[in-house]
C-alpha cells in the first residue's frame, strides 16, 4: 500500500461526542484511488473516475458501532477544491450522524444514512463549492 505524502487528523463535538476524521493526501489520483480501495477491500480499477474518497475502516459494525470509528478521508494534490473536499466531508459526516444523532443503531434511517449518500455528497459539494466561488466574485474571499 502506497503511503500518502501528508496525514493528520480534524476533530468535532458537534454532536456532544469528540469525532475524529483522518486525511491522508496523496501525490496523484492513482495512489489516492488504490489506496482507497484497498482500504474498502474493493479491487483497483483505474479506469474508475475517483476524486477522492471516504471510508469507514474501522469501528462501524452491526450490532453497534464502536465508540471510536476510524473514517479516512482519501484527497490527492492535484483535486483539493472547496467541491471535493465538501463531498467527501459529507460522506463522514452521514456516518457520524447515524452513529451520534439518530437514536438508536436500528433506526430506519439506517438504509438512508449508510447507503448510498453519493446524491447528498454531491448537492452539498456543489452548493458549497458554488457559493465560495460567488464569495470571491464579490469579493469577500480574497485568493
Ligand atoms: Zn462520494
């Protein structure tokens, strides 16, 4: 497995319980990629389009998640826009608002919050990205 070139980790409280998601930023799309997918235990096709990538990779088993889930969020150099990175910030936050904001593990939110969220990932990446770059055009965010 490649190594990323930068690691650290940000952390929340927003839902009363510390959270930590772990970043690792690659060199290029294609050490990003494998290691993503070998992290989810899917083979490696580079013919797959992948910006960037999200996955839970320890912690987050049935019948209830463990108290400190490891999520890695997977970026690499040439793709770390405001668009990306809200996306996949997405992806973690749907976990962990499964795990600390629904009640209850069996919760019928289940199907929605732990499947596919790529709809949710991408409407707010999207808004994100769309309403920084009006901020710049009007001039409060300065490059
Ligand atoms: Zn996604």
């Amino acid at each position: 497995m490649t190594r990323p070139f930068i690691r650290f980790r940000v952390a929340t409280r927003t839902t009363g319980i510390r959270r930590q998601v772990f970043v690792h930023v690659y060199d290029n799309r294609e050490q990003m990629h494998e290691a993503h997918e070998i992290a989810r235990g899917k083979p490696y096709d580079p013919t797959d389009d992948v910006g960037g990538g999200l996955a839970v990779q320890q912690g987050f088993r049935w019948p209830r998640p463990e108290v400190t889930p490891i999520i890695v969020m997977r970026l690499w150099d040439g793709q770390l826009t405001t668009r990306t990175i809200a996306h996949e910030a997405t992806h973690a936050a749907a976990y962990l608002y499964f795990m600390d904001a629904v009640p209850g593990w069996n919760s019928r939110a289940r199907a929605a919050l732990l499947g596919d969220h790529e709809p949710l990932a991408y409407l707010v990446g999207d808004i994100t990205a769309e309403v920084v770059k009006q901020l710049y055009a009007h001039g409060c965010l300065e490059s």
